[in-house]
C-alpha cells in the first residue's frame, strides 16, 4: 500500500475517534516518515507505506492525542515539543497572546514576562516571539516539565534571558524569589471535578493542569490574591478562563483591586481576562 492509500483507509479507521481523522492521519504518516506535513502531501503519496505507521494509527484509534504520538504540536506559529504529563497547548489559548500584543501596543514592549503553570512553555514563548527584547520566567510545579520546557526554550528563544522556576503556588513562600513583572500570563487548572470530558482528554492529559475543584474556581482564588505581588506598577496579568466563568472571576479580581476586561478567541467564546492595576 502507498502513503496516499495508507492515509485514506486511516482516515476511514480515525473517524469514529476524531472530528479530525484526515489531519490526524496526514500528521501521523508525516512523523512516521520523519517528514513535514507539506513535503509529505508534495512528494511521498506514492511512496510506500513506511513500516510502524498502523502502530501510530492504533494509538490513535485508542483516543491517544496526535501529539503525545508526534512529541509535537504548534502554537502561535511555533513548533513545540509536548510529552505525556504536559498539557497540550490549544489554539484557542492564542488569544490571550493577541490581548497582549493590543495591551501593549503604543506604549512599548513589557520587559519582564512571567507564565504561571507553563507547561510546554507555549504562553511564554508565544510572548517573546511577540516581545522582542522581553525577558522571561516559567513557573511550574511539575519536574516532568523542566527538561521539555527548557528543550522549548532553546529552540523558539535561544540566547535570550529565559529561565524555569519549579514551584507551587498551593505552597507557602512560592512568589518570594520571582521578582515582578510587566506582563504575567495564566493558563490555569478551571475544569470542574465532575465535567463530562471527551476521552482524548480526561484519560491521557494531566488532571493536575485541568481540574480545579467543584466549579473550576480553586486556582483563581489563590492566584489572583498574589497578582500584586508579583506585578510591576502598571503592569497587566492576562489569564485564561472557561467561557462560563467570566463573571466569578471577574468578581475576584475585582475584589482584589483590578480593573478587569474580557477577552475572547476566534469563535467569538469568553477565553480571558485581563487585569489592570
């Protein structure tokens, strides 16, 4: 069987297991022929179908995420290592990346970023691929992150000052030694304990970066407390929300003294908020 008959009968297979079964199959054969999607589609489709490839189709056919499959996925342009522990970056998360691009446009770049919960790193670089001359700290309790963040960081801000700080901010002291910052970037845990989740997710993505308690509030309510801590005068903390939370936390952050404004994403869904001291 050649690639392009080999991605066809894969796609037949995936469409019960994905709204996107035929990307799905074009990226696995891509990664199990150690080639870019676009050269694939250009000059392979009549290769053979390279061997271990029904084995990547069989994961996914089990609800494993393509890029747990790959070690790879994309966000806001750029190409990022991810691995099982690691939350997957979405696109939607992009939109708090176009928030601060308006935040700061007209009055400079904000010289020191912080991305709380990092994970792939995807917020913080996403930023300073924005923000040029930015520094930047990642804040992340799990020690799975450090070697693929750092992995991140030296492909997408090589030479630049960027560094991860393992810490837990459900622990004492966590903000002493972060320094303050100009912009600081959020994505964290707001699925209810008991939502209804496709398998994709709840049975492979780590439930420590979703889940936040009965209504999917805990992590703001320490969070946003610590915001002035950790924010230089003027600065701005842009986090992300689920599209029914924007009134419970807006309500927090404005308690705790911050101007509060929604973001959405392209679909037009509450994705963010961000907050002005």
């Amino acid at each position: 069987m050649n690639v392009a008959d080999a991605i066809r009968a894969a796609t037949a297979r995936l469409a019960e297991t994905s709204d996107t079964a035929r990307l799905d199959a074009e990226l696995l054969m891509a990664h199990a022929l150690g080639a870019g999607r676009s050269e694939m589609l250009l000059r392979a489709m009549r290769d053979n179908e390279p061997p271990g490839f029904a084995r990547l189709v069989d994961r996914r056919a089990a609800h494993e995420p393509v890029a747990y499959i790959t070690g790879q996925t994309e966000f806001y342009g750029l190409e990022l290592a991810v691995a099982p522990g690691i939350l997957i970056p979405r696109g939607d998360s992009e939109a708090l990346i176009e928030a601060a691009r308006g935040e700061f446009e007209g009055r400079g770049s904000p010289g020191t970023i912080l991305d709380l919960g990092t994970g792939s790193g995807a917020l913080l670089l996403a930023a300073m691929s924005v923000f040029a001359s930015a520094s930047g700290v990642a804040v992340d309790r799990s020690e799975t992150v450090r070697a693929v963040f750092q992995a991140n960081a030296h492909a997408h801000a090589s030479g630049r000052d960027v560094r991860f700080v393992l810490a837990d901010w459900h622990a004492q002291g966590w903000t002493e030694k972060l320094g303050k910052f100009d912009l600081v970037l959020c994505n964290p845990p707001y699925v209810e304990s008991d939502a209804a989740l496709e398998p994709d997710v709840r049975e492979f993505e780590p439930a420590g970066a979703l889940f936040a308690g009965k209504e999917g509030l805990d992590d703001y309510r320490v969070l946003i407390p610590k915001l002035r801590k950790l924010l230089n005068p003027g600065g701005i903390a842009i986090f992300e929300i689920g599209h029914t939370q924007a009134d419970a936390v807006s309500e927090m952050a404005e308690k705790a003294g911050f101007s509060v404004n929604l973001v959405r994403d392209l679909a037009n869904r509450s994705r963010g908020l961000t907050f002005h001291t």
